[in-house]
C-alpha cells in the first residue's frame, strides 16, 4: 500500500470564520495531508439554527491561506450545483492552490434544507443517475479541449474548462454513500476513490465485498479504488479520560459506548492506532478525523502526532 494519508474534516456551523482559520493553519503546519468542509447552507445538527458558512466559498478562503494541505468538501451535493459550473470552480480552485484540490461528491441527502431554500428534491433513483451523470460531465470537462454530452439530466455543446485543472489527469474524484446496488456501482465505474464514515467491521466488510462485485462488472480491479474514512474522535493521552470522555458523548448520541467504539476512533493514541489498522487492513488509505465546534485542539495534535505514527510502526512490523 503507498503511504498512508491524514485529514481533518471541519464542520462550518456554529462557528467564526477565525476559529476555521486558525485550524485548518494549524493543520497545515503540523504535517496533515488533508483538511475538509460539509456542502450544507444550514447546521446539520441540534435545532438546525445559527450560523453555517458555505462550503465552496470557504474552502477557496481557507485554501488560499494554507500551503501544504489538499482541499475538498465532503461532500458536495450534486443536486446544488451543475456540473459543468463545478468543474469550472473546482479547475479554478485547483489552479489558485497549485493543484491541491480534491473533490468528493454525492447525491445529497438533506431534503429539508433544499425545500427551505427552494431547490428541487428529487427522489434517490433520480439524485442518483445525476450523481452519474455529473462525474462524466466534469471528467470530460477536466481532460478534453471541447465537451459535448448529451443526458437525461445534463447537456453539454462544445463546453470548454479553461484553465484545465493542473492535476493531471484531474485531481482525485471522491464519490461519498454506502448504497448498495446504485452508489457503489458508481463509485466502480466513475470515481477514483470512495468515501464512507466509520462503519462496524462486519458491515464495512460486506459493503467491500459489494462494491468489489461492482469492480468485476466494470472490469476494474477493486485495488484501484482508493479508500477513506471519516470519524469522529475521542482521543486522549490516558484510557480513563478517554472512556469518561465516551461515556459524554455516548449520552449525547443517545448509544452505549460499546456501540460507539465501532463508529468513533476511542481511546489512547495506542487504542486508536490499533482500530484504525483493521481499517488499513481493508485497503483504506487515508483516515479523515471529523470535528466539531468547540475545536479540540489538543485532539488534533494527539492525532497527527502520536496516532499517525504508531499507525504507521504498526505497518512497518507486519
């Protein structure tokens, strides 16, 4: 496997723009490889009230004071924007960055959201094929001088995407569900990589073995795909902190810590370290810490400093 893969994934709601900023330089600085917004005009959690920033928007900000880190959102709705026009801001993003763009994207699934601001809805089958569309729209606006396309939900007549973007030969396409007869067909056929939260092994494991199913049917090898995972964390230096750290958000989730502990990253760094290499195991490269306001500081330094690391020895001595 090539080298294993680091981010942080950072909630815009409840938020300053400052605290973001402050972050995701910091992240920059301390070596992680990737840093990430939500596509959501309104908070996803608690009462759905306050402030929550656009995602594009704020990404082409935070990228442009940050250096090292590759820059995505996972993941963009596909049903809020048109593809040719993503593809043009995600060229564009990936120029002014010099080529650090990565873009996940997916069928959107935030029905109240799209109703309070007017947008249409359609119902999955029909998000689904413009998730379908869409990824040969702007791969073929990435890669040909003039793009012509002609679908059920998208047309393009001698479309051009000038400046192409400067990854070549476009930068990686993350495709984000766990549909089991339509997403991961898709991810199969059009994406470069998949992205899914922390599932339960067991249910990790059959996802794999579907999308590998789909790899066959295409004609692809199921190593090709490449994998991430996203996560909330409750890290810290010592186990007592950490399992009364789980006990809380336990509670908050309204689940035991037990089931957490198949869907959150708990425990020392060591602890941590061990779950995510039965991750790594399973082909999975790049391993996306998710945060929420208040950040955690301290959590993000746990994580890149110790958690990577052991991960990493941990590989080296198999």
């Amino acid at each position: 496997m090539s080298k294993l893969k680091w981010g942080l994934q950072s909630s815009p709601q409840h938020v300053s723009y400052c605290e973001l900023l402050e972050l995701w330089q910091k992240a920059d600085s301390l070596g992680y490889d990737s840093a990430w917004l939500f596509d959501h005009f309104i908070p996803i959690t608690g009462l759905r009230t306050g402030p929550c920033f656009e995602g594009w928007t704020l990404l082409s900000a935070l990228a442009a004071q940050t250096t090292r880190l590759h820059v995505g959102c996972l993941v963009t709705s596909v049903i809020y924007r048109h593809p040719a026009v993503l593809a043009k801001m995600g060229a564009t993003l990936d120029v002014i960055t010099s080529g650090r763009l990565e873009l996940g994207i997916g069928a959107g699934w935030f029905e109240a959201e799209t109703l309070a601001f007017g947008m249409p809805f359609p119902r999955t089958g029909e998000r689904l094929a413009q998730l379908d569309e869409a990824l040969q729209v702007i791969r073929m606006l990435w890669t040909q001088d003039y793009s012509d396309f002609t679908g059920r939900h998208f047309t393009l007549t001698q479309a051009r995407c000038e400046p192409k973007p400067l990854q070549k030969p476009t930068p990686t396409i993350w495709v984000g569900g766990q549909g089991e007869k339509v997403t991961l067909r898709i991810v199969a056929k059009r994406a470069d990589g998949w992205d899914m939260d922390m599932l339960p092994l067991d249910v990790y494991d059959h996802k794999l073995e579907v999308l590998s199913g789909h790899c066959e049917r295409a004609e692809r090898d199921p190593a090709t795909v490449q994998k991430t995972i996203h996560f909330a964390g409750v890290i810290a230096e010592d186990e007592h902190n950490a399992q009364k750290r789980a006990e809380t958000l336990a509670q908050q989730w309204n689940t035991s810590v037990a089931e957490l502990r198949g869907r959150v990253l708990v425990g020392t760094p060591q602890q941590a370290a061990e779950q995510l290499m039965t991750y790594v195991d399973r082909g999975v490269g790049h391993f996306v810490l998710s945060l929420a306001a208040p950040y955690d500081l301290k959590m993000v330094e746990l994580y890149i400093n110790e958690v990577a690391p052991l991960v990493e020895r941990l590989m080296e001595n198999r």
